[in-house]
C-alpha cells in the first residue's frame, strides 16, 4: 500500500486495474483502520482510504458541515481523475458519504453505509449538546493518548476478548489532533443523514454489527427505511461499531457482492 496526496487531502491507496472504491473512516479513526479490508479486496480493485480533513496531513475544512467535507471529497477525486466511484462509509464517514451521495449523486458507482451517525440536526452556531461537546472538552484535557485509553474500548464487542483489535482502535483514535476533532464533532452534530438520504436515488448496502451499542442497529433500519430505493441491511453477529477491525474480510465479501450487482 502507498500514502499519497490529493487537492490537499491525504490518502491510503492499495492501487488497482479495475474499480475504485472510496473508503471513509470513523470519527475516532483514520485511513489505517480500513487496512484489512483493503487487503481483503479483490486483487484488480483501486482501493483508497482518506484521512478526513483535520486527521493525519489532511488539510482541514473551512466550514465545520458534512457539506464541506463532501466538497472536499469530490476535489480529491477530482485531483486523483476519479469521476466516479464506489463510496463506502463508516460511522461519521456513513454521514459523509451520504452527504456526498445526495449532492453528487453522478459520481457514485455504489454506496455502502457501516455503523452509520445519523448526525444530531443542531443549527450551525448553535450549542452542541452536552454529550457531544464532552467529545471536544475530553480530548483537551485528557491529551490523544489518555483520550483513546478512555474511549476506544467503546468501539467493540466484548473488547477484553480482543485485545490485538483494542490496541489498533486505540492506536488510531490516539491519532487524532484539535482543530481537526472539533470540526468533525462540529460536522457530526450539524448532519442530518436521513434528510440527505431522502436525495439519494439509488439503492445502498448499509451493515452494523448486531452489539453496535454507538450506532446501534436501529440507526442502519431508520436508514433503510428513508433510502427511497431501498437497498440491503446486513447485521454481524458478534461485533460492535468498529466493523472494520472486528470483520474485515466479512465486509469486504459483503461489498464485493454488492457492488457485482450494482
């Protein structure tokens, strides 16, 4: 796999003769965490992993709005010569995705929604709930490490059972940094994906896991329910919201067969 930049933003690519597909991580994540799935892919597919704006060598956004984000996805794309592609979020990527699906939709190949953040719905400027700027004022205090010692047990399913997983899930929510934290919190408490879902016109592949007690099961059903194609939802016995460390060859199988038949 080779790093690389793009209009800006930074990028995991395990490069391919045959499609591309656009991987979209979490917010207490980075491109690194796609690794496994990527390597479980099929051979000819160009598979790239961003570092969201703000995470890694990502510049960040102007504006703290999933809007924004997809504007600096289609750049991206745009600098890489990818008009198209298969888009496939996680958790906040799941808001971004969507968010670039509805504004964009001529430039998804497919469209797959993991353990998705339906987004919070608060006005811009206006005060973030108290859970949600809890995100902010604990990484301040506490620094990235302590941050992640405290949080990332969170993202599994019986995460003492796991400890290889713990450390990876760790390792990345280590990673992220303020400015780039507090516009993606910002982002997610302004998203709105079942309004941007009602926009989007194709059928999506949404998946969580079965014990997702971040983004539990009935956010991937009330998504479902606003996608007006539809599509399908596929839930994973024994993992939590970090599915592509706890499944990634599971996912990966699930993508593949979902984009033959897309």
């Amino acid at each position: 796999m080779m790093r690389l930049r793009a209009a800006g933003t930074e990028w995991l690519r395990r490069p391919g003769a045959g499609p591309a597909l656009i991987l979209l991580h979490g917010i207490g994540s980075d491109a690194q965490s796609w690794s496994q799935v990527m390597a479980a892919l099929p051979d000819d597919v160009d598979a790239l992993a961003w570092w969201a704006p703000g995470y890694g060598d990502s510049a960040p956004v102007e504006r703290a709005h999933p809007q924004a984000y997809a504007a600096g996805l289609a750049a991206a794309l745009d600098a890489l010569a990818l008009p198209r592609a298969v888009i496939i979020g996680h958790s906040l990527g799941a808001l971004f995705a969507g968010a670039f699906a509805a504004a964009f939709p001529e430039r998804v190949a497919g469209l797959a929604l993991l353990s998705p953040a339906l987004g919070y719905r608060v006005p811009e400027g206006a005060a973030l709930p108290d859970k949600v700027q809890a995100r902010i004022d604990d990484l301040a205090a506490l620094g990235p490490a302590a941050f992640a010692a405290a949080r990332a047990h969170r993202l599994l399913h019986a995460p003492e059972e796991k400890p290889q997983l713990l450390g990876e899930a760790q390792r990345a929510m280590a990673a992220v940094r303020l400015p780039g934290y507090t516009q993606a919190v910002q982002a997610l408490a302004a998203g709105d994906l079942l309004a941007d879902a009602a926009r989007i016109m194709q059928p999506a592949l949404m998946m969580c896991g079965a014990e997702d007690a971040t983004t539990p099961p009935a956010n991937a059903r009330a998504l479902h329910a606003a996608l007006p194609a539809g599509g399908t939802l596929r839930l994973f016995e024994g993992c939590g919201h970090a599915l592509p460390l706890e499944a990634p060859r599971a996912i990966a199988e699930a993508i593949t067969e979902w984009c033959a038949h897309v």
